[in-house]
C-alpha cells in the first residue's frame, strides 16, 4: 500500500503525469481491481484486459465534495505542497 488513509493525492492523467487539481482525500485502500465504469462490470473488464491492468491497491478517494471508489494506485501520486516564498 502507498498512501495511508486520510493522504492528500494528486490524480493524474492517464497518458501524461499532468495533475488534475485540487488534491483528492484517501478515504479507503484495499486489494481489489480498479474501477473505470462503476455500473458497467463487463465493459470495466475488457477495459482492465486492454490496459493489462489487474488486482493491486486501489483507493477510495473524496474528490471536489464526490467519492470516487476503487481508483488505481498507478493513477495518484504523492501530494507535496509546493513552497513558495
């Protein structure tokens, strides 16, 4: 496991390390298979085979006042808030 509930993440793009801001919450991290569309298993699946992604950490994650359940860990990176003087 990579970040700890109650971790700031960032999310980032999905073919470039661009963050989408603001940072999300970890609310919940568990071993399970992400999910890319939550009401859909079947379409979730072939997307995952597509993607060669599998069973790993994925975190529920509070995003802009929403919850966003099972999002891949390969999809966060660590929150450092930047210093500015």
């Amino acid at each position: 496991m990579k970040y700890n509930v109650g971790e700031l993440v960032w999310i980032v793009g999905s073919f470039n390390e661009e963050r989408i801001e603001p940072p999300a919450l970890v609310i919940s991290a568990y071993e399970d298979i992400p999910r890319v569309f939550l009401n859909d298993p079947e379409a979730n699946a072939q997307w995952l085979t597509q993607e060669d992604l599998g069973e790993g950490w994925v975190y529920d994650i509070l995003f802009m006042g929403s919850i966003e359940l099972g999002v891949s860990e390969e999809w966060l990176r660590p929150y450092q808030q930047e210093i500015t003087k």
